[in-house]
C-alpha cells in the first residue's frame, strides 16, 4: 500500500494529509494543517480515532492482545523484572545494569522519607476520606516543597523523590485511615517489601515480610506500569503542556485514574461481585442488566477502549490469582464468582460481538484481597504501579520538539448572537 499521503476534500478545499507510518506499521494522516488549509476541523469525542503524539514508550495491538514496554514484552517483563527494573525501562529507555539498578534503588531508599511538615497534612484529613483524594492533594503539595526545576539534573532528582515518596504517601494514607501510627520507610527494603511494611508493621512487634506476597505485589505494579495515551497518561500530558511542573501533572493524573470507567473499576468490581453473590450468585440476571441499554449498569471489569481481544494483563493476573490463592491457602468466594460471570459474559453473544473482555481490573482486586490490601486502596495500588509510566510520558513530552500547549477546538452549537436581557425581564428565559 503507498501510503504517502491521503487526500481529502472539505467543501471546495482539497488537501493532502501526510501519513505517518510507526514502527509496528501503524498509520497516522497528519490533520496539523487542515483548519488553516479548510477551515475545517476533526470531531472525535473520546479521542478514540485521534493521535495525541509520537511515542517510543509503550506499544499496544488491542486486536492481538499485544503489550510491550519499550519493546519488551509484558509477560516477560512481569516474569522477569523487578518493578524498580521496569521503572528505569521506562523512564530511561533501557534496562539498567546490575549497578545502575542498584544505584537506582539506593537512590529511591534515600527520598522515601516525607518532609515531617507534611505529616500534617494527613492528620487534616477525616479519617474517612478516599486515599485516591489524599494522594492527589498531597502529590500537588509537594511542588510546594521542591521547587519545580528547569534543569535536567533538578528534574531527575524530582523523578527520584516522586516514585520514593508515592509508596511512602500512599502507605501513610491508609495508616491515616485506620488510626495507626504512621511507619516509615527503611532503605534496606526493595519497593515493594518497603511499602508492604509500611502498610502492615506496627511499633508495637516485628512485621515478617512474606516473599511470595512481595513477588506478587511487584508484578501487579509492573502490569500497571504504563499503558501508552490512556486517560490519566493524556491527563498529565496535558498538565504538563501547559508547563506545569512534575508534582502537578502527576496529581491530575491520579484524579483522572480514580474514575470507575478507569483506574477505580478495580473498587467497583469488587462491590460487584459481592452484590451479586449476596443477589444468590445471579449471574445471568446481572449479564442481563448489562446488556439492556435502559439499565446504567454494566460489568465492571469487563470491556477497554484498546484491546478487543483479550487484554494480556488480565491473563497473567488470572493465573497469578489462582497460583497464588492457593499457595497461600486462601479460598475467597469471589475468585469463583468472578471466573462463573466471566464465562457466562464470554459466552453470550452480546460481549462477543462488541469485544468485551475482562480487563486489567476484573481479576487484580481479588490479589490485592488476598494480600490484606484493603478495597479503598485498590485504585491507590494502580496509581503506584503507573507512576513510572506517567512519569516516562511527561519527560517525553517535554523533550519533543513537538509538543505544543494541549487545546482542542470544538463545534459550537449553542445560541447565534442575542440581545443582552435585564434582569428584571428574564422571566420568560426560563418558561
Ligand atoms: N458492560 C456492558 N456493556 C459494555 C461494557 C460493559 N462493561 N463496556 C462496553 N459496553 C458496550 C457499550 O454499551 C457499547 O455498546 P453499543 O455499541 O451497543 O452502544 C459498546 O460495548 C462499546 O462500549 P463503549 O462504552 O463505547 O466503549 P469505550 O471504549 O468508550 O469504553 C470502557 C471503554 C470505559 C472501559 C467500557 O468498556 C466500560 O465502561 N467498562 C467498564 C468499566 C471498566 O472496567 N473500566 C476499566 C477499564 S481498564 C482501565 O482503565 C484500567
């Protein structure tokens, strides 16, 4: 297929949109000069027909069910990785070496701990108040204590203490929540080992990290460590266009990911599964109410906007899920109520036809269960496993000479010019 240029006619204008092709032979037609040459513009609410930016981070074939990380794929990745690992991956480019790794993990030991101001922050808070929100407010707060940086060494260093401080602000959130005295991090610790302690060890005796739960731990984080110009990542790019600093971008991403339709469908599952197991184990009922378009419910879990296929990452956290439930012994009823909906949803036609299947979310609150991580911080969990990713695609936005201030254009299809009314005589505007 030539693909050079595609041509297009808007009205009497005629353009030839140059095509971009990628390095797995995507292809892209350039619009940048379609309103200056038609005066027209492109409609895509959702975004779902539209390219954002040139990437070299993350590449997804949603009809194949491919996701690879710098060219790596996810399943090698998650079997052989350490999330520090796949962190450096992403932000840098390639794998690090033994000491570069370690030189990495010693330099994140050493920013865990949080500004001692700060922990006033959290005791501001009820103790009812949704981790996802203290993340958000306490990341954004954090601009406030490291100055934004111009230079590549001030922003590396920022890059170093957000990934050490995220685990040790998401770990505080829940201490917060339960009432307990806050733990803080310990260097010796990798990530994960370190945020598990802080989550669960209490002053009062000695915490025993488990390490099939910190392999665990650090796999889910690395299936969630980037996912190219989903809904958070283009948040914190569009943050970051306007040259907000790192804290800031990153902050708006996290409020983007608690959203049910995205990083918070993990809470949702849960919630669902227990409402239809204590509905009798309906699940029929419950596949029913999905498909019928006057119900607003849907299967949380269940559907993506990239993978019509099956998404790669549920696949590997079904077969942890199991593999590791019964290690550790545990028999939760909703591993078996989640497997019985989804192969009642995958035999139905309606899912089959549209390309819903389970996604990311619909097996990963069932692990985060079994490891005592309570529901409220599931979404705090994704957050963390997607900070490298988001951090990787700000710094490639600032590199790209491209980059532009983030601004889409709309049709307006509101009122044409009127006449300004009184206030006295607006009665009738409103009959
Ligand atoms: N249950 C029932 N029907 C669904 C579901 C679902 N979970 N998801 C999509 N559909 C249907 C839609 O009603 C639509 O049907 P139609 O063509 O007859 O109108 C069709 O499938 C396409 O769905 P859209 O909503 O147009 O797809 P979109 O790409 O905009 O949305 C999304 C993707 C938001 C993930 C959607 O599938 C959904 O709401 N899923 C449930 C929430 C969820 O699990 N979110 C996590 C996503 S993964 C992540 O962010 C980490």
């Amino acid at each position: 297929m030539d693909v050079d240029t595609a041509k297009l006619s808007v009205q009497d204008h005629q353009i030839d949109l140059p095509i971009t092709v990628g390095t797995e032979n995507e292809v892209g037609m350039d619009i940048r000069k379609l309103r200056g040459t038609t005066g027209a513009i492109t409609m895509d609410p959702g975004f779902a027909n539209t390219g954002s930016c040139e990437s070299t981070i993350t590449y997804i074939d949603g009809e194949k069910g491919v996701l690879r990380y710098r060219g790596y794929t996810i399943e090698d990745l998650a079997e052989h990785s350490s999330f520090l690992d796949v962190s450096y991956l992403l932000i840098h480019g390639e794998l690090p070496t033994r000491p570069m790794l370690d030189d990495f993990h010693e330099e994140i030991a050493h920013h865990s701990l949080l500004h001692e101001d700060m922990k006033k922050f959290f005791e501001g808070y009820p103790a009812s108040a949704p981790p996802m929100s203290v993340l958000s407010t306490i990341v954004s707060s954090l601009s406030a204590y490291y100055p934004s940086g111009n230079s590549e060494e001030e922003v590396n260093l920022n890059i170093v203490r957000l990934i050490a401080k995220l685990n040790t602000i998401a770990a505080f959130s829940y201490k917060k929540s339960i009432g307990q005295p806050y733990i803080y991090p310990r260097n010796e610790l990798g990530y994960a080992s370190d945020f598990l302690h802080m989550m669960f060890a209490v002053p009062s005796e000695e915490y025993e990290l488990d390490p099939l739960i910190v392999r665990t731990l650090d796999m889910l984080l690395i299936l969630h460590a980037d996912h190219e110009q989903n809904c958070s990542t283009s948040t914190v790019r569009m943050v970051g266009s306007s040259g907000a600093d790192l804290f800031s971008s990153i902050s708006a991403g996290i409020s983007a990911l608690s959203g049910p339709l995205h990083g918070g469908a993990n809470t949702a599952v849960i919630a669902m599964l227990e409402m239809i197991g204590q509905d009798g184990g309906n699940f029929q009922k419950y596949v029913d109410k999905a498909k019928d378009k006057s119900d607003p419910f849907r299967l949380m879990g269940f559907g993506h906007r990239v993978y019509k296929n099956f998404d790669p990452r549920a696949r590997v956290i079904k077969r942890i899920a199991d593999e590791v439930l019964g290690k550790l012994g545990i028999d939760d009823p909703l591993l078996d109520l989640a497997k019985q909906l989804e192969r009642i949803a995958l035999e139905d036609e309606y899912f089959a036809s549209r390309g819903l299947y389970p996604n990311v979310d619909f097996y990963s609150g069932i692990l985060y269960r079994a490891m005592g991580i309570p529901t409220n911080m599931f979404t705090v969990m994704f957050a963390l496993g997607r900070l490298p990713g988001w951090i990787a695609q700000w710094m490639e936005l600032k590199k790209d000479p491209a980059t532009r201030i983030y601004r889409p254009r709309q049709i307006y299809m509101g009122h044409n010019q009127r006449d300004y009314v009184q206030i006295g005589s607006r009665q009738h505007l409103h009959q």
